[in-house]
C-alpha cells in the first residue's frame, strides 16, 4: 500500500454534521479504488466500463453506505 495516500483524510472520522459524514464516505470510498488500483490509466480504462454496468455501480453504492454508516457511528449519529 503507497504511504502517500492517507486513508482517512484528516485522520479522523468526525464531522460537523450528516453531509459532511457522506462527502467523506464517498472521499473514502474513492481512496478504496486509488489504493486497490493505483495506475490511474488503467482506473480511467475502466471507468467506461463500470458506468454502464449496473451491478458495479449499486456496489459502488454499497461500499459508499458502509463507509458512511462507520462514519455515522464515529459521530454519534450526530446527536448532541
């Protein structure tokens, strides 16, 4: 795995509020694919391909929901 891709941008999970809990799932999600495939010419090969399959985006979906939901979880569901 390359050290220079911090997996948790900010080191941290915690976020001021729902949105910002999703825009980092999706971050997160995208560094699952960065990290997995790291040859950007071969992600921008790919891409094509996946946009029209529609297994490959609902599990795009679901890797997306999962970080979010272990993000919710970090914030307390946002309850004060």
């Amino acid at each position: 795995m390359s050290d220079s891709v911090q997996l948790i941008p900010g080191n941290s999970l915690i976020t001021e509020t729902p949105e910002e809990g999703r825009a980092l799932a999706i971050k997160m999600s995208r560094l699952i694919i960065k990290i997995t495939q790291p040859d950007a010419a071969v992600r921008e090969r790919l891409r094509p391909i996946y946009a029209e399959d529609a297994a490959m985006l609902i599990a795009i979906g679901q890797t997306v929901a999962i970080e979010f939901a272990t993000i919710a979880a970090a914030n307390n569901y946002w309850k004060k």
